[in-house]
C-alpha cells in the first residue's frame, strides 16, 4: 500500500476506535447478550455443548469463547463487551484491506468508512 492509503487506513481506523469506545462504561447489555450470558452458566465445557449450545441457534465458537472469557475476568458489561469491540474494530481494517485489494482505493475508503460509522449515525 501507498503512505497515503495507510494514512487514510490509519484515520479511518481511529474514528472506529472512538465511535466504539465513546461511552464504553455507559453501553448496556442487549437482550441478545443477555441470552448469550445465560448459556455460559454451565459447569463444564461438555455441558455448555449439549444444553447451551446445541439448543440454540447462535455460533458455537462465539459461546465456547465467552465461556472461557466469562471464567477468566466475570460478566461485567465493559468485559464482555470488549472482545468484541475490538473485533469491530478490526473488521474496519480488514474491510478497508480486502476491498482496496479487490476494488480500488475509493471503494476500500468508502466501504471501510460506512462500516466504521453505520451503528452510529
């Protein structure tokens, strides 16, 4: 890539970074969350599959992962939340790498920028 598009990649990525963390402390649980947390009260991994997992309709990796996260550091709001954030974040950034590759500066600027900013408009 070009300095230019890595200033741009680099700006873009910035303003995903303050949109997801503006008010981080302040962002509620959503019922789909909620839900989600539910399923992780089991007491063993093998539990979690047959009553938490394979009874829903959600990903299995996402809920084996917030398992795990969830006995590491609690279910507290910003904890939970925070993986995935971040994984917004760089959604923004292989968005802007993939398009770039495929379709062209604009389209990757463009393409990234919506997806940085939807959720919050």
């Amino acid at each position: 890539m070009k300095r230019s598009s890595y200033i741009l990649l680099f700006l873009i990525l910035a303003l995903a970074t303050v949109l997801r963390f503006y008010h981080f402390s302040d962002i509620p649980f959503t019922h789909d969350e909620f839900s989600a947390l539910n399923r992780t009260h089991f007491d063993t991994f093998s539990t979690l599959i047959e009553k938490g997992i394979k009874t829903d309709g959600h990903p299995a990796l996402i809920q084996s992962f917030l398992y795990y996260w969830t006995l590491l550091g609690g279910e507290g709001e910003m904890w939970v939340k925070f993986p995935f954030i971040l994984s917004g974040i760089l959604a923004v950034g292989l968005m802007f790498v993939l398009a770039k590759r495929r379709f062209g500066t604009s389209t990757a600027v463009v393409s990234s920028t919506i997806l940085a900013t939807v959720s919050y408009s």
